[in-house]
C-alpha cells in the first residue's frame, strides 16, 4: 500500500475511533459541562429510538455505549481492525436509520452519520498495514 494511502487510512481509522471515544466520554461527563451525561443519553435514545417502547431506552443505552467503547478501543489500538470497521459501520447505519424512521432523514445527514458509516465500511476493506497492530502481530506470526 502507497505511504500515501496509509496515511490516510490510519486517519480514518483514528477519527473513526475518536467520534466513539468522544461521544461515550460525553455521556459519562468526561467533557465537562458540554457533556450530555448520562441521563440526557438514555433520554435522546429514547428519542432516536422512538418506535421502540421506552423502556428498553436504558438497556439500549448502555448496550451501544458497551459496543462504541469497545470498537472505539480497537481502532485506536488497530487490533482486529476490519471486525471492529465493521462492526462501527453495521452500528452507525442502525444509528442512521433509526434516526431515519424517529426524526427523519435531516438529523444524520447533519450529523454526518452515514459518511460515518461509509467510512467505516470503507475502512474494514483496507489491508492492515504498518500502521495497526493486527499488521505487527501478523509480521510476528510470519516470523515463528
């Protein structure tokens, strides 16, 4: 892969990473007074999610805290990072198109969830290479 394209694909990978990181440190009020917290999360879930009975707002919550930490965690270390790609991509298009059917169409084009998706979608297509770990452990396997 050209030094160019790894380049940038570590930066995708990198934003990627930072828009889960992000958004689950707002919701545990690790931004300080621009978080949301934790009970405006389970409430604007229960927003986006306006077909699905408010109950299982709290459960959905923490479910998609649970998976955004966890893939934003592997794409910053670039471990599994093709798994975690799209896993981010399948839970940003869940997101779009459940903002889709509760708000309409406008709130993830301005929120830019889908190029969010894309990009991840784009991003579990690219090779690993020297700038993931899955690329050093692969390097290391080939060695033994």
């Amino acid at each position: 892969m050209k030094k160019q394209q790894e380049i940038a694909a570590l930066l995708l990978r990198l934003a990627l990473a930072a828009g889960f990181l992000s958004a689950v440190a707002s919701r545990l009020g690790l931004w300080g007074s621009r978080s949301s917290g934790w009970k405006g999360f389970v409430e604007y879930t229960a927003q986006v999610n306006a077909f699905l009975p408010r109950s299982l707002a709290p459960g959905t919550a923490l479910v998609s805290t649970i998976l955004e930490s966890l893939l934003g965690t592997l794409l910053v270390m670039g471990l599994h990072t093709r798994l975690a790609a799209r896993g981010a991509a399948i839970l940003s298009l869940l997101f779009t198109i459940a903002m889709s059917l509760s708000n309409g169409i406008k709130d993830p084009l301005d929120y830019s969830v889908p190029a969010f998706s894309a990009g991840a979608f784009l991003l579990s297509t690219i090779p690993s290479d020297r700038w993931h770990m899955d690329g050093l452990l692969n390097r290391k396997k080939q060695m033994i």
